[in-house]
C-alpha cells in the first residue's frame, strides 16, 4: 500500500476522470487509463448513432398500450384495474431494463443526454392517466432524438400521446371552430404554456398572449379514440381547431390546420432565447448549478451553429475547456450515485430492479418526478439533513454487502474509482481505517464520491 500521496497526476489521467464522473456514471476498475488514451474523443464516439439497444426492441408502442386502455375501460372496470397492474409492471420493467443499459453499458454520455432530456421533457406517473406510457415516451420520442435537432425532439415529444395527455391537451377545442361552436367547449391553455415555460424560451421570454395564441394553435392535436381512424395515436382533429389566423411572437401564422403549431414549434426551436436557455439548463445539469457564463455561451454557440443542434450542444460541451475544470460542484442524484456505485464496484447486475429499488429509497423513484419541472439539478434538493443520512446509511449497507474487491487495497480502490479526484483527506482516512468494509464506505460517503 502506498503511504504517500502522489505530488501530482498525469494531465490525461485528470481528463479521465472528469470525462468518466462528470459526463458520464464514473468509472469502473481499471477503466481511467483506457479512457486516458483520448478522453474527448472518448465521449464524442459515444455520439455516433447506433441501432436501439438490445434491452428495449421488441417492447410494446404508446399506440397499443393505449389501445389496450381503451378496450380495457369499455369492457368495465375489472378488466381496466387489471389493465393498470399489468402496465405498472410493464413501465417498471422498462424502467429497470433502461438502468441496466446505463449500468452496463459502453455509452454512459450518451445515458445521461437521454436522462436529461427526458427530465427536461417531463411526464410523470403522478399523473395515472400517462402512467402507463412513460417509459414508450421515452423510448419513441426521447432517444431516437438525442443526436439530432431540437426540433426534431420538440415536434416527437408535442405530438406523443403522453405529452398530449399529461397536459390535458387531448380535450382542447377552439371556441370559433366546428365543434367549438356547436358545443361551447373551449381552449385548455397547458400545453401551450408548459413548452414555453418549461421547454424552449423559459420564464418571462413569452406574454399571456404568446401562450393564448400557441393553445390555438395547438387546438385539436389529440390521441385517437377507439372509434378514430388513429386509435391510441397522435390524431389531429380539424373540426376542433380554432380558425382564423394567429399572431404569435409578433409574427402572423396563417390559418393552415395542424402546419400551424408545427410552425410555431419551429419558430421556438430557432429562437435565440430558446438557444440561451437550453444552454443553461444543459450546463446546470452537467457541470455546476450555477454556470459559468462562459460554458454557456459555449454551448449555446454549438447549438446555433449546428442550427439547433442536440449533437453539436453536447460535442461543444466537451470542446468546452471551462467544462472540464476538476471541481466537483454537483451533488449526484439517487439515480446517478446509484449507478455509479454498481460501476464502481465492477458489478454486472442481470436485474435492474435492485437498481430502482435503491433509487427509489433515496428518493428518485424512476418517471416520477415531482412537477412537470422535472427533478430539481441543484445540490440543495439533494442534500437535506435527512437525505445525508439516507444516502450514508445506504453506502454503508452496500459496503457490508459488497466489499472492495480480492485483487486490490482500499487505498488501490480509491484510486482506480475516482483518479486523480480521490481527495488528500480521504487518502489519510482511509490509512488508518480498521477494515475493508469501512474503507468502502468511507469512499462511497466521501465527498468526491458523492459528487460529479
């Protein structure tokens, strides 16, 4: 064991480091010197688009889950309450099938865009209604979408019954439309709100009568009944759609059916505020919960010139210099200290429900995050008094449960989990630790462990 800790570290093996935590879910034994070879090039290879994973073909689509919905509510209420049962197992399998891909996988920056933009795009299963479509939601309208343009994710995620569902947009009707004016039924603002608020210009870059014209637009974007052409699929209904024109970020939008939102949407993608604020919210999630400007407007320039690019964002995020600084500023989330942890000790799990179970005691259960915000990026969230106790009660149970590995000492551990990260202060602790199981959990407890 060394009784000495190293003078300084291989400017590679630092970069190694922060491209495996901070980008990625950690490193695994060994794994820092292969990714020391290239380290940017490391994470940009993971970008290349490849052919769905293995664990999530074969699942069943949004559209027969919500068909079987359908057939389960006429048929009377124990076939539905049985329907519900089978889809809460069915959501949690893909939840558990989706850990085990960022677990043990080779792509782990590629686990962590969809992560993002999944909670970025929130849909939750507080709401019972899309329960049973949130793991499709991301699966159809998230991932396929990672490395291509913001629009393209933004109209996927509009025009997904989960997001037409979640936002009660299913039943909104243009007051001067066919059925508007044959039943006095009218607009539900949500949806139109929650795009502008939420997903692309943010708080204060829209009025009251940006979000008023948007949910014009958007009147008659549906899911197809049972009895529609289009059953448990996006249906656009042009006897609920407000005519007329509408003017919209100062810009009139002709009277043109369902092309009018699909318009809307990509006058947002293409707006420079939108560009600012995904940059922001790309690096708080990734690199400090206040960012440096400097990063953001990085990244914002990689999204402008790729013309609103979600592959040049993330490329220019790790061509970004001030993102790569080795200061830990963000806490990790259940979910990603979860992860990390089972990387870390070089496990292999088969099941990802040991996976969730352990996400859901320390308090992110999977698709359920506590607003259409999405789940809080900021350390303050993720740090109260009672978490901290959670969080080091549960590495001490993984200690006792696991162990640092045979082939190596605790202090050969730190080093091969965390580089150049493992902190000085650690190091001395760990020198004087009694046994195996508490140098584990002194390492998983410790502060550059719990952070990114």
């Amino acid at each position: 064991m060394a009784l000495t800790y190293p003078e300084e570290f291989a400017p590679e093996m630092v970069e190694a480091a922060v491209a495996a935590t901070r980008f990625g879910y950690g490193p695994r034994p060994r794994e820092l010197p292969f990714i020391a070879d290239n380290p940017g090039q490391w994470l940009a290879d993971q970008l290349v688009e490849d052919p769905p994973d293995p664990l999530l073909r074969d699942l069943p689509s949004s559209k027969s889950i919500l068909t079987d919905m359908l057939i389960a509510r006429r048929e009377g209420q124990a076939s539905f309450r049985r329907f519900k049962q089978d889809a809460y197992r069915r959501v949690t399998a893909e939840a558990a099938r989706s850990a085990l891909i960022a677990t043990n996988g080779d792509k782990p920056y590629f686990e962590r865009l969809v992560r993002f933009w999944t909670n970025h795009f929130t849909v939750s299963m507080h709401k019972p209604a899309v329960a049973p479509i949130v793991s499709a939601f991301e699966r159809e309208a998230i991932r396929p979408n990672v490395t291509k343009r913001f629009y393209d994710m933004l109209l996927a995620v509009v025009r997904h019954p989960a997001m037409l569902i979640y936002f009660d947009n299913i039943r909104s009707v243009g007051p001067i439309s066919t059925t508007g004016r044959a039943t006095g039924r009218g607009l539900n603002d949500s949806l139109a709100r929650q795009i502008l608020e939420l997903h692309t210009v943010g708080p204060g870059g829209f009025t009251e009568g940006d979000v008023r014209e948007f949910a014009k637009m958007l009147s008659g974007w549906t899911v197809g009944r049972l009895n529609s052409s289009q059953p448990g699929e996006f249906l656009f209904r042009n006897d609920w759609h407000q005519e007329l024109p509408k003017r919209y970020f100062g810009q009139i939008i002709p009277e043109a059916g369902v092309l009018e939102a699909e318009a809307a949407l990509d006058l947002l993608s293409r707006s420079e505020v939108t560009g600012r604020n995904l940059a922001r919210k790309f690096a708080q999630y990734f690199v400090a919960d206040e960012p440096d400007p400097d990063v953001v407007s990085s990244l914002f320039n990689g999204y402008a010139d790729g013309g609103g690019s979600c592959l040049t964002m993330a490329l220019k995020l790790i061509r970004t210099s001030a993102a790569w600084e080795p200061v830990q500023t963000k806490v990790k989330t259940p979910e990603d200290l979860v992860i990390s942890t089972v990387r870390a000790l070089g496990l292999r799990p088969q099941s990802g429900q040991m996976l969730l179970r352990a996400m859901t005691m320390l308090g992110q259960p999977p698709y359920s995050a506590p607003s259409p915000a999405g789940w809080p990026q900021t350390a303050s969230y993720w740090l109260s008094p009672q978490v901290l106790i959670e969080r080091l009660e549960w590495a001490s149970s993984i200690a006792g449960r696991y162990g640092i590995p045979d082939d190596m000492d605790a202090i050969e551990f730190g080093f091969e989990i965390l580089g150049p990260l493992f902190r000085p202060d650690t190091f001395r602790r760990l020198q004087v630790s009694y046994s195996r199981t508490e140098s584990l959990a002194l390492l998983l407890s410790s502060p550059e462990f719990q952070r990114r």
